[in-house]
C-alpha cells in the first residue's frame, strides 16, 4: 500500500513515519511536501507530528491553510482513510476535520514519556486489527494534548462510538490518575462520522520496532493496510 | 486603519497559564486576585474605507484564523 506523508515547515515525525511505514511494515511512503498539488495517487495520508509553523498562534492553526490541506481534505471527503498523529491532530482539529480542540497541558508541563492506551473502537481503518479493550504502550511528546470538547461534542463522541483511544492504566482500567494531561474524558484519539479520519496525540509510529521499547504502533499502521487490501478492487475475473 | 483583536479562552475553559500566574501573584502578595485569565492581542494596520468596513474584516480574521472558536472567544476594538 501507498502511503503519503506530508510534511509541514517544521514537520519534525515525517521521516519517523516514513521509516516506520517502509522498514518495519514494509509498505510504500512518500514524503509529501505541503504545496504540493496531489497526493501522488496515495491510499492513505498521514499527518505527522511536530511542530508545524513553529506551533505559532496555535498548534495546527496555520498548517491547516496549507495548499495540500485541499487535497487531504478530498481525500477524507471521498473516503480515504487520514490519520494525524500528535501536530496532525492538532491540524485535523483545527481544519475541522476532527470536531473539539486543544489546550496546554493540565500541569503545562511538555510531557514526553510512554503511557497507555485502551482502544475503545475497532471499526475505524486504523484499529480494526485491534482488539476491543486491548491496551497498546506507546509515547507521548507534547506540551498542548489535553483534549477538550464541549459537554454537547462529548455526547455526540460518546453516542456515536468516536472516542478510539483513551489514556488508560496498564491494566486497561480509566482512572483519571492516568489521564496524563488532562483530557476531557481521557480522550487520547477521536474519528469522524464517517470513521476513516482518525486523529491521536500518541505516536504509533514510534513504537513499531522492540528496538524502541515497543511494537504496539505497529497494529495502527497493520489496521490500514488490512482495511485497503480488503477494499482494494478485486482482479477482474474474465 | 487600526484594529485590535483580543482573543482569551472561553470563561467555561479552564486556563491552566492563568490559573498559575495567580498562583504567582498570590506569592507575591497580591491577595486582592481572584483570578488571571491569559489571553492575546493582536494589532492589525487594516487598509479599510471606513471603521465598519475595518471591524467586519477584523472579525472575519479573528473568526477564521485568530481565534479558535471551539476553545477561544474575541473582542474587536478599531480606532
């Protein structure tokens, strides 16, 4: 599968990502530069982590008028299956594309450690190779990831299964101890209606080789692949 | 024209920068501070006809890039 990974001016999980999706998952992935024209016939977008324009204004809030932001939104439009990690949520949120928004952390402290997620929705192409109630370990690297919706979006999150990850304790239970920056509900990952935009403050792609102290990531990204093999076209039968 | 835009978040959003520097003012001795919301404030030079013209564009900016409105609310004053 090809994968598109678009890079922002201070994109710094670009080559992360494309490292992750090439040598540990064996799969295509092109670096995208942000004014590009199109996404170079992709079948999944990934928008990286960092700090893309400095993190000036607000996290996200300038990328989001980035020329290639066009065409992602397009492809999300028809179906494609997007995923932000980390600042590529932040982008997400702030483009619209993913409902709520961020604030600095609860102790306005950069955090930077690994931490716990419980998945709490299969059925998005990101998690489908997951289990219900799995706990995946992963880091976490950010100084503006407490989530916030208000009581209204919750809802809609809530009622609709769209919260796809959430800060957990290893054993997979939810106690707000281990909401680690203060996120509404302890969200750490959200979808969209449609369920093929996906946006998470943790970084799979940092965890997709025991070298780097974990392989959960890697189900994320195996997800994706699942999910377009399954809807790839099926060779004409003559 | 000159517009300024402040833009703070939401009084429903807690506001943690805020909730610190108060922190910071109560050590002081500043007792007499209930609370310390942080915001930010943007002067924009607007080549505008008239004073309305200059507030509605002001807002539209504020509406489309300065401000978040999930977490953030604004104020514009021109001239």
């Amino acid at each position: 599968m090809r994968f598109a990974v678009v890079v922002f001016p201070g994109s710094n999980c670009d080559h992360d990502a494309q490292y992750a999706l090439s040598s540990a998952l064996g799969q295509e992935a092109e670096l995208v530069w942000h004014k590009a024209r199109d996404l170079g016939g992709a079948d999944a977008v990934v928008l990286p982590g960092g700090f893309s324009y400095g993190d000036y204004l607000r996290c996200g809030a300038i990328a989001r008028f980035s020329p290639i932001m066009t065409r992602v939104r397009e492809f999300a439009a028809a179906g494609g299956p997007v995923i932000g990690i980390c600042n590529g949520f932040q982008v997400l949120l702030e483009a619209g594309l993913l409902p709520g928004g961020m604030r600095r952390n609860r102790d306005l402290k950069f955090i930077c450690e690994h931490v716990h997620l419980r998945v709490e929705a299969t059925d998005t192409p990101f998690t489908r190779q997951a289990a219900a109630g799995q706990v995946l370990r992963m880091p976490i690297a950010h100084g503006e990831g407490n989530y916030y919706a208000d009581p209204e979006t919750l809802r809609t999150l809530a009622d609709d299964r769209r919260i796809v990850f959430r800060y957990a304790a290893p054993d997979g239970s939810l106690d707000e101890r281990w909401n680690v920056n203060g996120s509404t509900a302890a969200i750490a990952g959200i979808c969209n209606r449609e369920r093929n935009v996906v946006g998470l403050m943790p970084h799979p792609e940092r965890a997709c080789e025991a070298a780097v102290g974990s392989t959960d990531g890697r189900v994320v990204f195996e997800s994706a692949v699942a999910a377009l093999a399954a809807c790839a076209p099926v060779a004409e039968v003559t | 024209m000159k517009a300024k835009v402040y833009v703070a978040l939401k009084p429903s959003i807690l506001d943690p920068q805020g909730k610190t520097i108060t922190g910071a003012l109560h050590a002081l001795g500043y007792d007499a501070v209930r609370e310390v919301r942080q915001g930010k404030y943007f002067e924009l030079d607007i080549d505008a006809a008239s004073v309305d013209q200059a507030r509605s564009l002001a807002r539209e900016m504020a509406d489309r890039l300065l401000s978040n409105p999930v977490i953030e609310s604004y104020r514009v004053e021109v001239g």
